[in-house]
C-alpha cells in the first residue's frame, strides 16, 4: 500500500504502470487475494490509510469506496482509472 497507493503513485498518469507491473509480479493471485481480504474485512480505518498513504478521506466509506474502484481497475480490467481525493 504504502509503494503503490501513495499520493504520488495515485495519481491517475501512474496507476496503468501499477497495473502492469502488479500482473508480472509471480505472486499476483496472492496480491490480488490480499487486497479482496482487506475490502472484506474493512479492519482498516481512514487514519491508518492516510499514515500510510498521505491520502486522506471524509469517511472510511469514501475510503473503501476508493478502494473498490482501485481493486477493480488493477485485477478486473474496470477501464475507469480511480482518481483519490485532493
């Protein structure tokens, strides 16, 4: 998260690079199945993801709403690249 979703890396220029290096990565069903885990699970707060990220959300709806669209793009192809909030 902290390599791949950080307020550099989000933006929407970078995000198809992302994709493309996250599918080379030998371990790209376990990638893939640990962010599914972690929309799941929603144990992460808005606060932790701005830590780690430098992006910051009104709520964690916003947040996993974001995620959502990021976790489509990267693993099933959504054709929409997910802009994070300013």
């Amino acid at each position: 998260m902290r390599v791949y979703l950080n307020v550099e890396m989000a933006n929407p220029y970078y995000l198809p690079r992302i994709r493309r290096t996250i599918r080379s990565f030998r371990s790209y069903d376990a990638e893939r199945e640990g962010f599914e885990r972690m929309l799941a699970e929603r144990r992460m707060t808005r606060g932790e993801f701005c830590l780690n990220t430098w992006i910051d959300f009104e709520t964690d709806e916003e947040m996993y709403d974001y995620l959502a669209k990021v976790h489509a793009y990267l693993f099933l192809d959504a054709e929409e690249v997910p802009i994070p909030p300013d």
